[in-house]
C-alpha cells in the first residue's frame, strides 16, 4: 500500500508539474518537467569555476533573498559546464542548457553569453518559487530566434543620467534583449563629446526653450534646456556596463539630416551661412549637412572617435527624414550630381551614405541606418532599418542585405498604449500590448532564403514627450516583456491571455524595483464591431469580466452600476463610460468612448488605396466606426495616408435619403500632415457608374481647419463614394519639404 502511493505520489507531482506554465518572459523554446525538487537551500553554495562577472551579477540580483558562499566541495548548488561545439545540434552562442535537479542545479553553455542568459531564466525561477523554497525539477533547453534583439533609446530630445542608461541597459538584460542603440545626435541636441570638435557640446548641447503640450499647441516652455552630453569617460563606463550584461551598445549619429544641432556649432557644413540653432520644436527641417569635402572630413574625424567609443560591429548613420530643399537650391550640390552622373537629390542621398559607408568599411565596421537608406541605391553593405513600415526590410532581404525590423505600428514605444484620454500625452498611434505581442518579423513576402536576412526586431523610444526617466519607464513596460518574447521567438498570439498573466505576474518584480509601468492593461478596453443594424461595442479587461461596471448616461460608473454581461448595442449618438471594479472598488481609470451615429455607421465601405502601416488601425472600418477623432491626439481613431488620396466608397446596404456629409482631417505641418487639397463628393445606385454631387477646394478646406460639413441637398442612393484629394508634395519652406504629405482623416459622416 505504502508503495502505491509513493507512486501515485510520483505520478501525481510529475502530472502537476507537467502542467504548470512558468512565470518566465521571454518563455523558453523547451521545458520539461521531471521527478522531484531542488530545495533552496539557506547558503547558496556556487562552484568556484563559475563566470565571475556573471555569477556577481547574480549575486547582486539575488543577494537579497539568498546567502551565497563559493565552495570547492563537490555538495555545490549551481555548477557551469563549458560546451565544446557540437555537443548539441544548437550551435548558437547564446544556447544555454539548464538543468534543475533535486540535488543541484546545472548550467551548460558553450559561451559565457549563454551562462549569462540561463542565470535570467535561473533569477525569474527563483522569483516564482522563492516562497515555497523549492523549485521543481526540470530541463529547459534554450535559444533566441533571432540575433539582434533590440530596444533604442533617444536622449536627443530629452536627456538622461548615465545612471538612468544604466538602468535601461539592466532592463533590456532581464529580459534577454542583447542591443542598446543609443540615440546620440538629433536636431535638438548633441549628446556626445568629440574632442577634435569642442564646440559640438559646447554649441550643440543645449537649446533655448523646448515645445510643450500636444504638436498642435505650438507652445513652449521657456526655459533653457542643456548643456546636457556625455563625456568620452562616460561613454566608456556605459559601454562596459553593458558589455558586462553581454548587451552591444550601437550608436547612432545621424546624417545627413536632423543635423540642426550640429549646424549650431559648424555652420559652413551646411549649405547655407545660418546662422543655427539647435531645433527648439519637434519635426523635421530644412537644414542638413552639405555634401562637400569639408563636411565628410568632419563626420570621418567625429566617426574615428565613436569607433574608438563603440567596438560595435555596426555603426547607426541614420539617414532618415532628410529633406532635399537646400540640396535643390545648392549650385555646389547641383554640380556634385551632373559630375557623378546621378539622378536626382535622391541618387545625392545614396551618393552621401555610400561615401560613408566605404569609410566606415575601411576602419573594419558596417553601418545600419534607417530605410530612407535605400533612397537612390543601397549602400553595397549596409544594413536597414525598417521604420515606415515592413517594405524597408523586404526590399533590403531581397537584394540580400541584412534588416532589422522595427515598424511604428509595431515597436514604436513612443505610441499610446491604451485608451489616449486616460494616457499621459504621446506622441500618437496606438500600440497596446497585444498588437507588440502579435507582431512576426519575417514578413511573409520573403520565401525562406531571403527571411535569413531579417537578423532581427527593435523598439524604439523617441522623447519628444517624454521629460523623465519615470515616464520612460512607464513607456516601455509592460510593452517590453512582448518586445522580448517576440524577439526570443516564443510568442504565440493565439495564447495572448496567457502571456498577460504573466505579465501582470511580472508587475511583482517591477514594484520591488520601484519601476513606474504603465497599468492600462487593468483598464477597461473596447472594441467598435459591426453588426446587422450597425454598430456594437465590446468591452473588455484582464481581469474577470464580471467586475465591469458601465453606464449610458455619461455619469462615472461606480459599484452600482450596471455589470457587463455581452456586447452593447449603439443605435443612437451617446457616451459609454466603462471602469474594472473588485471587492467594491474601482482598480482602473475610468474610460470614456462617444459615438456619434450617422446613416454610414457600421456599413460595409472600402478603400481603392490603404493607409500606411503605422497608422492603420482598424482599417477602413475606422472611418464608419462612429467616433470622431481628438485633432490634438493621433491615437487610434485617425487613418493616415502618406502621398495617397482617401477614395473610400460607402454601401448603405439600401437606397438612403441624406442631405450633409462630414468628415475632418489634420493640420499639423511639423509632423508633414497638411489639410486636404480637395474633396469630391459622388453618388451611385449600382456602385458601378457614380455621379458627383459636390466638390470643394483647398481654401474651404482651410477655412474650416479641416472640419468638413457639406449640404449636398437631398439625396437619395445606395453609394457614396468620398474622394479627398492629399496635398501631394510638400512645397519649399514647411517641414518635409519636397517629401510625400500626410493625410489624415477620421470619420466619415452622412446625415
């Protein structure tokens, strides 16, 4: 009898463990549970043949919750083996293998990388068990995906202490991201110290006043901003910082654009005398580095002193956002394209960067820069990085140079992440944690021999609007633990909710560090869906749905109020005001969504050109979803369109009697979005043959700053179709000028 149970015993906790889902993020690629448990012992006895700058590492991790001692004794609790290759069919210098037994735990890897990567997994354990004191037994076996794992940081915009860098290396180390790309040079500042030209920092370090509020605003703050930059020294400690956490620091220096900065200090590198000044507003500008021998002479010099910096295998030469206004009206640059045979401004650009490039190769580098990079030719080495969308990426994995991937819509940090009237202000879009979680990086264009050269996948935290490390902490997480499980290539979208737990499992370890992470994912979410007779909305929470309260009334929910059961149907214009309660008390923000219904919400529409990747939310449906977008806030309610018309066609199902139709765009220039140049209005009865009933220009479009209210009469169709006609070309003297305008346009309303 005694022996039955022992083994039903056996069977019972082998079954349990079987089937429990570790708190780990990233997750890794294999677990397996086996018999027993590793009792954590009070002295933590180490081998004294582990990695020593990674075993204080986990020394100083866990130091608080457990004794360490290094023994020579065979009776040791953590023991590294070092791999020869071809041990295992995993050749990866970041495999590890971790062995948790009931008499000690084993780490074998075959570089002190990996040693490093299985200690993460080791101190989440350890997280998860330390109160029961024992951990149960298992194999894990374990590998990323993907080689660049990475997360950016601007300090351009808005400075930070190297020791708040340090503390942004340490999260990327926690979670397995493995590159810090240090955002050093921008039009507002120069964060950086070239001894050869002093009057970068001295110049270039600081601004007179910053902008403030939303885009839209124009407003400012008044206050000089800097001098703020890092010493050569401390460039050094940050590098080595990260090297001890196997983390490669790549810098970026941007060029030939967003050289404002730059241009304060040295204005004979710019085509035009300035005077300069660092860029007080955020955008883009005008003024950018002149392609002639004295300007490549000085971003050579400052390149030899950033390589000297950085022994990172790529260095980052942006090449993003550069207008060709002054190159256009720049006898110098006129003559440089006749004389090496170019095309346009456009072959001047690859022109430049290929110039970079043979010198960065000569001193044994490779450079990345962002996917304007590929404008008038690629750079015979270079590697993208694909911002605007995931074409960058495919068109560079194609003609078989590297990528990595890091579209706005997906990993651009800097975006709302929850419902943007309950968010700190940001700089727009709408990126919850789900759509992170959701994202592949090997987009299914490339077949299997191209998808090698996507080495990877970024975040990227822009500071525009970010004034401090405590909002920078809440920008990041919980959107990281996505980011590096994306990366580690073990995320499954089909399992999202349960990678929420744990996240929300995680939030433990983040209050013990006193980070300052974002909770919108307590909040009470909604999603517009269409039905039968138009529109209904969805509620949704992390938590138990029972525990939402909403209201109809636009009265704040409490207690009281009615509990969410099913979808809401919305027939009539009116607020829905949602909050998460629990044991009689509110725990989220309160989250308000207005409808305002028309003869178009909810029917069936379609769109002859799509919007752009990174502000597509929702689709074509977001413009009959029946709310009408915040002008002040790009967040998930507005499509945008780059150098395309919106040429969307309405069925209301039925003939329809209507008399007005609405719609509004955006004015914000800094940001390259201009008002509409036109907008046509036409009917149909069989959608096949349409007539146009109305049609206005640019200067009633302005008049009404984009808020469009036509009289088209009385009317009666089954179609409509709206063509609103994109300003086209930037023109000279506005932000962008010479590049593709946006267009940005909400909702779409008859009456």
């Amino acid at each position: 009898m005694q022996r039955f149970l022992l083994i039903f015993s056996v069977l019972f906790s082998s079954l349990f463990f079987s089937q429990t889902r570790l708190n780990l993020i990233p997750y890794p690629q294999k677990v397996e549970f086996e018999e027993g448990e590793f009792l954590i012992p009070e002295n933590f006895k180490l081998d004294e043949n582990l990695p020593k700058e990674e075993t204080e590492y986990l020394k100083k991790r866990l130091g608080s919750d457990l004794k360490f001692k290094v023994s020579k004794t065979a009776e040791v609790s953590l023991v590294y083996v070092k791999l020869q290759k071809s041990v295992y069919s995993k050749q990866n210098d970041e495999f590890y293998r971790l062995d948790i037994t009931p008499k000690q735990i084993i780490i074998k890897s075959y570089t002190k990388q990996g040693y490093f990567l299985a200690l993460q997994t080791l101190i989440q354990l350890f997280e998860q068990y330390k109160n029961s004191g024992k951990i149960p037994a298992m194999k894990i076996e374990d590998e990323p995906k993907f080689a660049w794992r990475g997360m950016h940081l601007d300090v351009c915009r808005h400075f930070f202490t190297v020791e708040e860098v340090k503390q942004y290396i340490d999260y990327l180390a926690m979670y397995k991201l493995n590159t810090f790309h240090w955002h050093l040079t921008d039009d507002q500042g120069w964060r950086i110290e070239i001894k050869k030209y002093p009057k970068l920092t001295e110049i270039g370090s600081k601004r007179k006043e910053s902008m403030i509020g939303a885009y839209v605003d124009n407003t400012f703050d008044g206050k000089p901003y800097g001098p703020y930059f890092y010493t050569q020294n401390q460039i050094k400690d940050v590098v080595k910082y990260a090297a001890e956490r196997h983390i490669t620091v790549v810098p970026e220096i941007e060029m030939p654009g967003h050289a404002l900065a730059a241009l304060s200090a040295y204005p004979e590198l710019a085509c035009t005398k300035g005077p300069f000044e660092a860029a007080t507003k955020w955008g883009v500008f005008d003024d950018v580095f002149c392609p002639k021998d004295e300007t490549f002479k000085f971003l050579e010099n400052v390149l030899d002193e950033v390589m000297i910096l950085f022994p990172s295998q790529y260095i980052h030469i942006g090449g993003d956002e550069c207008p060709k206004t002054r190159w256009k009206e720049c006898a110098h640059c006129q003559e440089l394209i006749k004389k090496n045979n170019l095309k346009d401004e456009h072959g001047l650009q690859s022109y430049f960067i290929q110039r970079i490039e043979k010198y960065v190769n000569s001193k044994g580098r490779k450079i990345i820069g962002w996917d304007e990079i590929l404008e008038g030719g690629l750079a015979p080495n270079a590697a993208v990085m694909s911002w605007t969308g995931v074409n960058g990426g495919i068109e560079a994995a194609k003609t078989g140079h590297f990528a990595v991937m890091t579209p706005g819509s997906y990993c651009y940090f800097d975006h709302y992440q929850g419902d943007p009237a309950t968010e700190p202000n940001a700089f727009g879009g709408f990126t919850p944690l789900d759509k992170v979680y959701s994202y592949d990086p090997i987009p299914t264009e490339l077949n299997v021999n191209q998808a090698k050269y996507i080495k990877g996948v970024q975040a990227n935290l822009w500071t525009e609007y970010i004034l401090d490390f405590k909002q920078v902490q809440y920008m990041i997480f919980p959107r990281l633990f996505a980011l590096s499980e994306v990366g580690w290539g073990t995320s499954d979208p089909k399992n999202y909710k349960e990678f929420e737990g744990r996240v929300i499992n995680e939030f433990k370890v983040l209050d013990k560090m006193d980070v300052n992470y974002a909770k919108s994912i307590y909040n009470v979410s909604g999603k517009v869906i269409p039905n039968n007779n138009g529109i209904s909305y969805e509620l949704s929470t992390s938590q138990n749905l029972n525990g939402i309260r909403y209201t109809l009334d636009e009265t704040v929910p409490t207690v009281n109020s009615q509990i969410y059961q099913n979808v809401l149907p919305v027939s009539k214009s009116l607020t829905i005001k949602s909050a998460y309660f629990e044991n009689g008390q509110v725990k989220s923000a309160v989250s308000s969504q207005t409808f305002t219904v028309s003869k178009t919400t909810g029917k069936k529409i379609t769109l002859e050109q799509q919007p752009s990747e990174n502000y597509s939310f929702g689709g074509a449906f977001t413009l009959v979803d029946g709310i009408i977008g915040n002008q002040r806030q790009l967040g998930k309610t507005w499509l945008g369109f780059q150098g395309k018309d919106v040429i969307a066609t309405i069925d209301f199902g039925e003939k329809t009697q209507f008399s007005e139709v609405y719609f509004n765009t955006l004015d914000n220039k800094g940001s390259w979005i201009h008002l509409a140049k036109s907008a046509q209005i036409f009917v149909s009865d069989d959608g096949m043959d349409f007539k146009m009933i109305k049609e206005i220009g640019k200067d009633e479009i302005l008049s009404a700053k984009g808020k469009i209210r036509l009289n088209v009469e009385n009317q009666n169709s089954k179609y409509i179709k709206i063509k609103i006609e994109n300003a086209g070309i930037i023109p000279a003297g506005n932000p962008g000028a010479d590049s593709k305008a946006w267009l940005f346009v909400d909702e779409i309303g008859v009456n």
